[in-house]
C-alpha cells in the first residue's frame, strides 16, 4: 500500500536509529527521496505519528542609536516586527544623529538612525545608508507669544532665518515684524550633534550645524520644551516633537511659524498647510513645504546589513510602510522605495 510522506520520514528516522545502535552509519539523504522497503513493510504500523518540534530561530538582539527624527517610527517598527518574529529583539535609543554614527561606526550600536547627509569621513568609513521615510523640521514659537498672530500672518524667509539663528542680525521682534516691538527674540538651537540643526542651518543659508546661534539645549524634547516655557523663544523640531501624536496638532504650548514661499511679506492661502499634522505630511509629499528643512531619512551600517537587518530592512520597505503616515511620516516615492530594496537584496 502508497506510504504517506510522514510514514517514510519515520521510516527513515528508525533506520538511522537502528543502524545508529550497531555502529553503523547512513549517507544523508532527502526525505522527500524513496525509502526502500520489502513487504513486510507494507503491513507496518503506518498509524499517525508526532511531529517533531520545529527548531527554534536562533535569538537576535539588535541595537539602533541616533536621531529623534526617526526615534519615534522606528520604535514602532521594531515594536511590531518583533510582534512577527518574536526571536528578534531591539534596544532602540535616541541621542542625536551624530551620536547614532559614532555608536553605529565604533561598534556600540548595529543601526544608526540618520536625519541628515552622511559625512565623507562617515561614507570613508563603510557607512552603508537605506532610506526608509521622509519628515521635515519646522520653526516653533510659544503659543502665547505676544506677536503670534503677525508672525503667523507674515511667516518667516530663509533670509530673515538667517538674520535669527546665524548672522544675529535681528534681535527684536519689531525688526523681524516691522514694528517698534522693542522685546527681543529668545533664539534657541540644540546642542547635540543633530540632523534637525543641519537642516534648519542649510534653511537659514548656512552650512552645518555649527553656524547657528543662541542658547544650545539638549535633544528634541528638550528644545520643544525650552520654546514652551519662553513666551519670547523662538526654536524649531522635528514634525513628531512640534505635533501631538494623539490629535494631530500642534504640542500644546507651541505653534508652528509658517514659511513666506513666494516671498511677497504674506502667508498666502496655499501656503497656510501648518494647522494639522497631516496637512504639512501632504505638502512635504507634494514637495510644496522645501527641501530642506525636509529631507529622507535613513537607517545606517557599517558595511553591508547583516541577514537579519536586512530582513528587517525588506519588511520595513514593504509591509512596514503601511505604518508611516499614521505615525506622522512620508512615504518614500516607490520608485526610492524599490531602488532601496535592490540596494538591501544586492
């Protein structure tokens, strides 16, 4: 009579036993190949058997350090596909973007998280970069700032940016507002190496973080916390540290300053996109808010990803995308998408 597959793989599990206990030995085989068998066989017991346990993945901790701008989504993301293969584990951190290379370049970290341009001496060093969304910084003013309403009817430039957080040119609210305000602006900037102050000082027309003034203050939260403690300040965020996760407006105790785009002195309607998280994620899509200070973000090695970041790498380019716009994100273009693929699967 016809032996199931399962029968022949016990079959064959009880030769090597057998032949095992005499000293003897058997050639690897496939179990999907015949087993021979004489008669006797066929009145075997062929009665269902037990299957064997399935082996256990080999556990998998990885350790990823770096930008706020990325913490909050790849903490989800992480969160989640440890839901899906419960064998990998993560530690995730924040600490900056310049922190997240050095922890990533020196061993300390397997992932740095990225919010900016990679260094060349960061590329010279086997830095090996995957987009995987976009976001954008913004300006930030306190809420209950005297000169709210002008500021958010007027905006701000990337030459009166400028003339704030790196030449220090104005230093009132009635020179930015051309008004006799004679209060100053309390200018605020982040200390940490971070791809948020990169992108705010290529904004302003500067180059690198290092050019921008004011009181230095430590980390995104930090930041947000310093202008919403400052009726007078004036600083800027990540989308995921000026917005509430939970309603999707502005944190309360800030508001968003919006941009003048075509420069006329005004916020004209189509540029007036700040009042709601999604409103500013569709204009970022729709390349109407400026690159930078939005920009993608990326996920960094030391050389080529490993089997299992790369296989985080694939889910989080595929399934993992249907994460990112609740999360506050943009997605990548799919074109950036399966080119980012082709780089993780060469």
């Amino acid at each position: 009579m016809a032996i199931s597959k399962l029968s022949k793989v016990f079959i064959f599990l009880l030769l090597v036993a057998l032949l095992a206990a005499c000293g003897g030995s058997v050639a690897e085989s496939s179990t999907d190949s015949p087993v021979s068998t004489d008669s006797s066989a066929d009145t075997a017991d062929t009665s269902p058997t037990e299957p064997a346990a399935e082996v256990e993945a080999e556990p998998v901790r990885i350790t990823v350090s770096g930008a706020f701008a990325l913490f909050p989504i790849v903490s989800l993301w992480a969160e989640e596909y440890s839901a899906l293969n419960p064998n990998v584990t993560f530690d995730v951190q924040g600490g900056g973007a310049g922190k997240g290379m050095t922890d990533m370049l020196t061993g300390a970290a397997d992932i740095a998280m990225l919010s900016r341009d990679p260094r060349q001496e960061e590329l010279d060093q086997g830095s090996f970069l995957v987009p995987v969304t976009i976001d954008a910084v913004v300006g930030t003013v306190n809420a209950n700032n005297p000169y709210l309403a002008e500021l958010q009817t007027q905006g701000l430039n990337p030459d009166e940016a400028n003339a704030i957080w790196i030449s220090g040119e104005i230093t009132t609210w009635g020179q930015l507002l051309g008004t006799n305000a004679a209060e100053s602006i309390n200018v605020y900037t982040r200390s940490d190496s971070a791809g948020a102050a990169e992108m705010w000082a290529l904004y302003s027309l500067g180059e690198a973080q290092e050019d921008l003034v004011g009181t230095a203050v430590n980390a995104d939260p930090g930041l947000a916390e310093a202008v919403r403690q400052d009726p007078l300040g004036v600083g800027y965020n990540n989308i995921g540290f000026s917005y509430d996760q939970a309603t999707g407006l502005p944190l309360d105790g800030l508001q968003i300053i919006p941009f003048d785009l075509n420069d006329n002195g005004q916020i004209d309607p189509e540029e007036d996109f700040y009042g709601t998280r999604d409103e500013l994620t569709a204009a970022i899509a729709a390349e109407i808010y400026p690159y930078p200070p939005a920009r993608a973000l990326y996920l960094v090695t030391k050389g080529e990803p490993s089997p299992a970041i790369a296989a985080f790498y694939r889910w989080i380019l595929t399934d993992g995308q249907a994460f990112v716009a609740d999360a506050g994100y943009v997605l990548l273009p799919e074109a950036r998408i399966q080119e980012a693929l082709t780089l993780v699967e060469e």
